[in-house]
C-alpha cells in the first residue's frame, strides 16, 4: 500500500480542519469497524463503531461524524431504513454513507444510490477502493509514516 499512499490520498479537494476526520462504522459485526480503524491507523483519524442501526443513527446525531460506512443487514435498524433515515434528517442529511455489506442484488447498489448512499461496496472490498472512497470526502492526512511501511 505505501506506493500508491501518501502523495495520492492526502490531496482530496475536500476541507481541511484542525481535527483529525470522523468515521463512523455502522456494522454488527465487530471485527469490521476494527479492522477500518487498524487500516486507517497512520492517518488522522478517528473511527467510532456502532454496532446496530439505531446506535449508529444516535451517534451520527450526536457525534456529527464527516462519512458514514453502514453494513446494510444488521439488528434494529436496518441499513437501508437507517441510511433512509440519515438522509430525511436535517441535521444528518450533509453526512456521506458508504454501503460496505455482504449483501449481494443486482438492484442493490441502484436502490441505495435512489436513498442517498455515495457508494456501494460488496464485503470484501479492497482497502484501496474503499481509501480512495473516503478520501473523496475526508482529508486523509499521514499521522504515522511508519504505519504503512512494508
């Protein structure tokens, strides 16, 4: 990764703050939200899991993050209704969402664009793409060179 890394992701057309960028990871599984944030760990960053739909929705309220990764099959709160949701409110509806899910459909992708998504992802995904994704949104400025040496 440290080839195509530092030069190409630090320089998205997007506002800079004197905060690290918010992610927040809305999946069920634990292990995803972690992994993102392992992933992520060289850059200024913050990753702040939710674990169902609900709890991502009260932190996206709460918390005000910059992009929005959901899963879309997960306990109380569906990814599709949370995404939904997300949009409808006026306090959430600035926020980017990135479908990262193992749902497969072939309307998939087209009924979560029509709802508000920015992108669509089948789990796995490369971490590339969903990098160069992000950085679409967020700044991804290097914190720690060492944390993508080979």
């Amino acid at each position: 990764m440290s080839g195509i890394l530092k030069e190409s992701f630090q320089t998205a057309d997007v506002p800079r703050t004197s905060r690290p960028a918010k992610i927040l990871c809305i999946d069920d599984d634990p292990a995803i939200p972690s992994s993102i944030a392992i992933r992520l760990r060289g850059f200024e960053v913050e990753v702040i899991p939710a674990y169902h739909g609900m709890h991502g929705f009260a932190i996206a309220s709460h918390e005000d993050p910059d992009v929005i990764i959901t899963d879309l099959r997960m306990p109380m709160g569906e990814g599709a209704f949370v995404l939904e949701s997300l949009k409808q409110n006026a306090q959430t509806a600035h926020i980017p969402v990135i479908v990262l899910t193992g749902q497969r459909g072939s309307d998939l992708p087209g009924r979560m664009h029509h709802l508000g998504a920015e992108r669509f992802f089948q789990k796995p995904v490369a971490f590339t793409k969903l990098l160069e994704e992000l950085a679409r949104h967020i700044p991804l400025r290097v914190r720690d060179p060492s944390a993508f040496q080979d």
